[in-house]
C-alpha cells in the first residue's frame, strides 16, 4: 500500500514550508530579519518556515514580496490552498453549520461522470432518503456540538443527490453487509431506507454490491471513501475529511475498490441480503 493520505498531507504542507524557506534563503534574510519586514513577530518567520504554522494567503504575499519573489506569489496561494484542503476536520468544515458543505459540493456531484463509493459504516449520502439522512445528521452534530442545521442540511442532501436520477452518471456503491444493519435511525426510517436500495438497484446507472459478513477478505474492511472519476478520492475518518488528489494514491484507491467489488455479492444475491435486513426489522 502507498502512504497514507494523512502523510500526502502533511508532506504537502511540509513542501511549501521548504519552497518559502528557499525564497527566504535566495533572498539572503534571516527570520528575524523577514519578520521585521512583514511586521510580524520575530518568532513567526520560522513557525512557517518550519511547517509548524500554515501560511495564511496574507502571509504568503507579505512573504514573497518582502523576499523580491512577487512573481511566485499566486502559484505558493495555490499549492498551500491544495494542501489545507487535502485534511480538513470536521468540526471545522461543520462549523457553521452542515447545509454550506453540501451545497459547495454540489458542482463536484455535477461534473462527475463516475461515482465509485465504498461505505463500511453508512449508507452513501447520495443514496440515503430524507428521515436515515436525518437521523444521521442530527447524531452527528450531537457529537461534534457543531450548529444545528439538519432539516436544512437534509434538503440540501437530497438536492445534490439528484445526480443519482438526472443527468450523465454512473454509480458504482459497495456496501458492507454490516451497514445494512446500523441502526442511525429508527426502525421505520430503516425500512424506508433499505427499501429505497431495492429500489435504486433497478435504474441503470445504478451497480450496487453487497459484501457479505462471511466474505473472504482480498482486502480488509476500510474507512469509507469516494472516488470522483479519476481525479480525487474523499476519505472519511472520525475526524476529519482527507481529499486524495496524488494519482499514485488514486490508483491505490482504485484498486482496493476492485477487488472489494470481486468479493461483493451482485443482483439478485445482494437484494436478497438487503431483504434479509428489512426482515430483521422488528
């Protein structure tokens, strides 16, 4: 396996440390003396230079020009805006709410002709109808005490999953057998929920594969993760949302849901075992 997306990371964050260090150094200034020039703390040249602070966009400009590097200014903007995006926490994506983020990503939804989904703890959010969604959403801001948005937060969920039945996109979703028998919600919105896959399953541009509980592993149960074409994979953790753009690390995804999908179980076998959980319903 590749390094983590974690460690992509922060050696994107460590490379822009090291390219700002460099101006610093082509400059022939000190820390001390850059911070003067910036007007910063003495202390603060070094934080950055160090990969110990993020770089503000401010603090970048004031860098480069004070180093004569004005020229670099928009491409250092760029990359360091890449990295901060690659591991965003939750709390801080949610903090304002969890409506904002479903409708920002939205055109990501729009433009992605394939979906490839793996979910070992949930059901994919494009695929979850509005009371699962609620329950879901509402036990997430209890715990991360982030603003509470949900029925807002929903309807934009639902919005953004309309790519499931308008427009140009395929959808291939594994499921682990397990996620079928979560309880996020109560045992109605349960029903309805896994109802709705029985449903979902018949359209087309729809591919959706269970993992059995008694599947032999080729690869082991992962966190849950999205992948956008070929060009971006969205990991999520407890904590966090990790965004994986390095094609090295896409690839690696890629493969994982290949033979994640070799031992997923297909069709009439895999409505079966979505019955079998609606049955287990009280």
């Amino acid at each position: 396996m590749s390094s983590s997306p974690l460690s992509s990371a922060q050696a994107a964050r460590a490379a822009l440390a090291a390219r700002l260090q460099g101006i610093m150094k082509d400059a022939g200034l000190t820390g001390h003396e850059l911070a003067a020039r910036c007007g910063w703390h003495k202390s603060k040249s070094s934080r950055i230079a160090r990969g110990k602070t993020p770089p503000s966009d401010a603090d970048i400009r004031a860098w480069c020009t004070a180093c004569g590097a004005a020229d670099q200014i928009a491409d250092l903007i760029a990359a360091s805006r890449n990295a901060e995006s690659m591991y965003v926490e939750w709390r801080q994506i949610h903090r304002d709410g969890m409506r904002r983020v479903h409708e920002q990503t939205v055109p990501l939804y729009q433009r992605t002709r394939h979906f490839r989904v793996y979910a070992s703890n949930l059901v994919p959010g494009m695929l979850q109808t509005a009371e699962y969604a609620t329950g879901l959403l509402r036990s997430i801001t209890e715990f991360q005490g982030t603003p509470d948005d949900v029925s807002d937060a929903v309807r934009a969920r639902l919005d953004r999953s309309r790519v499931v039945r308008e427009g140009d996109h395929r959808f291939a979703l594994l499921l682990e057998e397990t996620v079928l028998y979560y309880r996020v919600s109560d045992d109605e919105a349960m029903a309805g929920q896994l109802g709705y896959l029985l449903s979902v399953m018949a359209q087309p541009n729809v591919s959706l594969g269970v993992i059995p509980f008694e599947a032999r592993r080729t690869v082991w149960p992962l966190e849950a993760f999205y992948a956008f074409d070929d060009a971006q994979v969205a990991v999520e953790t407890l904590t966090a949302e990790i965004n994986v753009t390095a094609p090295g690390e896409i690839r690696t995804y890629l493969k994982a849901f290949g033979e994640l999908s070799r031992i997923a179980v297909h069709g009439s076998e895999a409505r079966a075992r979505i019955t079998r959980a609606i049955d287990s319903l009280g």
